[in-house]
C-alpha cells in the first residue's frame, strides 16, 4: 500500500474511534458528519491498491461500532415504547374483574370545572 492508502487508513482507524467515543457518549448528533467523512475515505481506500489485508484490519472496528450503534438503537426504541405506555396510563388505566376480564378506566373524564353560585 502505498503511502496516501497508509494515511487514509490511518485517518479511517481514528475516525472509526471517534465514533465509537461518540457512541458510547450517547452523542448522536455527530453521526451525520462521521458517516459522510467514513464513506469518503472508504471510497478512497477501495481505490487504493493492496488495500484488502487494511480493510480487513479496520472490518472488526466496524463491526464493534456497528454493534454499538445496533445497542443504542434498541435502548432508544426501549425508552420510545416505555413513553408510550406512560402516556397510556395517564389517560387510562386498565383493570380485571372478579371474573378476570379486562376493563379499562378513561381516566380523561370531564376536566371541566364547575362554577357554582
């Protein structure tokens, strides 16, 4: 590899860092910015020559950041669903009869107030 596929490879390996750092930091606002520097220097290093033994170097750091961002995503859905249940609750609440049915209770009822003289 020659030495603009070592730099690229290079700068590849402290990116791939960087988002790891940014995963774990839970800061998924710089994802847009890393993912466009991440396809550019890819797109470099497949141009390169002899850049198969480097690819396969960085692979399992992607795969790491991959499996990262597969764990954030599903603790994000997790938080989304617990939200949506909460919501739920305030405007109902489910309960069972002695029979062991399912009943709801609208909690919403008339929020009105009443004047009285």
């Amino acid at each position: 590899m020659d030495k603009e596929g070592q730099d690229t490879a290079r700068a590849l390996d402290v990116l791939l860092e960087e988002e790891r750092k940014a995963l774990l930091n839970g800061e998924f606002s710089k994802f847009e910015e890393l993912i466009a520097r991440k396809e550019a220097l890819i797109e470099l290093l497949v141009e390169a020559p002899d850049t198969a033994e480097t690819m396969t170097s960085l692979a399992s750091r992607m795969t790491r950041n991959q499996d990262l961002l597969s764990t954030a995503l599903d603790g994000v859905r997790s938080v989304a669903h617990r939200l949506s249940e909460l919501r739920k609750v305030r405007g109902s609440l489910d309960t069972y009869d002695k029979s062991g049915q399912r009943r709801s209770v609208d909690l919403q009822a008339d929020r009105s107030l009443e004047k009285r003289a």
